[in-house]
C-alpha cells in the first residue's frame, strides 16, 4: 500500500514532468515559428508522433 505522503511525491513528480514536456514542445513550436519567419519555408519535423512522446531522462 503506498502512503499518502508517498502518493503525494509521486503526483507532483508526474506534474513536473508533464509540464517540462509541455516546456520543451512549447520552445520547439517557437523555435519552427521563427525559423519559419526567418526563411518563410516551413520546417519538416524530424520526429513522428511516437518519438516526440518519448521521455527525455
């Protein structure tokens, strides 16, 4: 049985973590728009779906 306290780090844990991905995607989304703005073609991503939903350690 995990404890309440226990159950409590593990939440905020699995909250930081999504909102580092939710971080991560909103740079790269940044990063295309202005490459984009900079040479007016848009870029290809070089990750599929799969990938990108992939943890980064």
């Amino acid at each position: 049985m995990i404890s309440n306290t226990e159950m409590i780090r593990i939440r905020r844990q699995m909250q930081r973590r999504i909102q580092d991905v939710v971080a991560e995607r909103r740079r790269a989304r940044q990063q295309e728009a202005h490459h984009t703005d900079l040479t007016g073609d848009p870029t290809e991503s070089h990750l599929t779906k799969d990938q990108s939903l992939t943890p980064t350690p």
